[in-house]
C-alpha cells in the first residue's frame, strides 16, 4: 500500500513541526515542509502529495496565487488543500474556497481539530479517486478502457523522449470471434472476453498497460521493453492464451488470437503514440492476412517511410 504524504507549506517553520507531530504516524506516513511559495509548488508538482497544507499569507506569492496555479496543473488539481490562516474575516475565507481549496484551519493550530479536517480530505479524495479508477476500467473485462490506453500510451512516449525509457505494444484480436456470438451467442461471447481479459492482466507484470482496446481487441503496453524483451513478454501471453478454453454448451472453445507487437528498438528519434498504434496495428493485419493465429512483429519505427 502506498504512503500518504502531506506537503505543508509555510514560512512558519514552528507550524511545520507542529502538522507533523499530529498526523504522524496516524494520519500520515510523512510530512514535506518548504517555505517559499515557488519552491513550494515545484515540490507539489514533483512529488504530488495526498494533501498540502497551505500558509494564506506566505511571502512572495500568497496562498490564493498558489492554490490556484496548483489547480491548474494536471498533476496537482485533483490534490485537497487545506489553508492554514490567522485571519477569520468570511470574505477571505469565502475566497479560499473559490481558489479550490478544500478546506481551512486556523492559526494557532488545534491538533484535534487538524486531524480531523484532514482525515476528512483524505477520505473525500480516496473516494474520488476510486471513481476516476472505475470510470477508466472496461466494465465486462475488468482491464484499462480505451481513454486509460491513450494516457499511458502518451505518457510512454514522454518517458522515451525524456529518459530513452523503452516501450513495446501489443495489439491482439480474437480470430473469428463474430463466429462464436452467432452460433454460441453473446452470452459466451462475454464469458470469453472476460476470461481472456483476467488471464491477459494475470500474464502482465505490475508496470505493463493491459487494455480494451475495442470489441474483441486487446492491447498491452509493455513498459521498459523492447526487441526481444518484449517479443518475449509476447509469446509468453499468446502462449498462456492458447491454453484457455471455455464451456460452450456440449462443446468447449479454445480462443486463437492474431497480434501485432511494434517496439522502440533501435529508434533513435521522437515518436507520436499514434505511429506504435499504426505500426502495431499494420502487423496484426497482416497476420490475419497470413492465415490468423500468429504474431506478427511489425519493422522497426525508424524504417518507416518520413523517418
């Protein structure tokens, strides 16, 4: 289970001690302390606590400026603040809110009255954040929906382009999958989509994207692989799928699937996520094209035509 951080920022370093005598360990595994405004939101950023604790009227840059650049970020909107203030007036407080802030405590801090607030926010944002799970997993198959394909495809290119991370992806389609709806119907149609999608996210390792990708095509983004790493990590899953069978009526149904795997090996340029899509997805055709029930390894990207 991952550690709940709270960042507190204030040039008060008195309050600093303070948060971390009474949300630790109870509350909170760690406390983060800045006391400038700028560095304060360069660690949000960095390290995306579960809470920030914000001082109103740290120099500089005051705590409304603050909130509001850190709701306007992508990686810290979603992050409850909590302003910690001497001033009482309701017009500043009103104010607070409507910069995003969840919440307010005031100066000098009650460490009752401050667990309490923040183990309120916390709860809030655990629940929020199960909903935004829910709403990225495809319902039948229990793997990552499309829209959560196109986040970690993206996010696989930013890693490549800042570190040279690798990345492969995996495309695969049930071969004559309509076959099975009309004659079993799509009651097993289902049942073999949800099997299939448990044993594709049981072959995966933590750090690999198994998805939806639509209808009866899977996708798999192979995280930190490549070249034959990834053509591994590849036949191993199509291996483990070919094992599988499903009771259909009298009979059972051992599913075949066609695949395409396109990888970062040996590139040595930007990509679009779009290009691993199109590539991946040129070689499952021609798979299928080949008879179906293969994988097919597409060319590399850098011998694409315009590279």
């Amino acid at each position: 289970m991952a550690s709940i951080r709270a960042l507190v920022i204030d040039d008060d370093t008195s309050i600093h001690r303070q948060v971390e005598e009474a949300l630790c360990p109870q509350i909170v595994d760690e406390v983060l302390s800045n006391n400038k405004s700028s560095d304060g939101i360069r660690m949000a950023l960095a390290e995306t606590p579960d809470v920030i604790l914000l001082d109103v009227n740290i120099p500089v840059m005051d705590g409304f400026k603050v909130c509001q650049l850190l709701k306007e970020n992508l990686s810290t909107r979603d992050v409850p603040i909590i302003f910690i203030t001497v001033d009482k007036n309701v017009v500043h407080l009103a104010r607070a809110l409507d910069c995003g802030a969840a919440d307010w405590i005031t100066k000098p801090v009650n460490p009752i009255e401050l667990k309490a607030r923040v183990r309120v926010v916390l709860r809030e944002k655990a629940m929020v954040d199960l909903l935004k799970e829910q709403a990225r997993l495809d319902a039948l198959t229990g793997l990552h929906n499309r829209a959560a394909f196109d986040d970690a495809l993206t996010a696989a290119a930013s890693a490549w382009d800042r570190t040279r991370t690798p990345v492969g992806l995996l495309l695969l389609d049930l071969d004559h999958f309509k076959a099975v709806n009309d004659d079993h119907g799509h009651g097993v149609g289902d049942e073999l989509l949800r099997t299939v999608g448990i044993a594709i996210r049981k072959c995966c390792r933590p750090y690999d994207t198994p998805c939806r990708f639509g209808g009866d095509e899977f996708a798999v983004i192979l995280h930190q692989s490549e070249g034959d790493a990834a053509l591994c990590a590849a036949v191993r899953l199509r291996e483990t799928l070919d094992l599988l069978e499903i009771e259909a009526g009298d009979s059972w149904l051992r599913p075949n699937t066609s695949a395409g795997l396109v990888s970062t090996d040996g590139l040595d340029r930007l990509f679009e996520p779009s290009e691993l899509v199109e590539a991946a997805d040129a070689a499952l055709y021609q798979a299928k094209n080949a008879g179906r029930d293969q994988l097919v390894v597409a060319p590399a990207l850098w011998h694409r035509a315009g590279s």
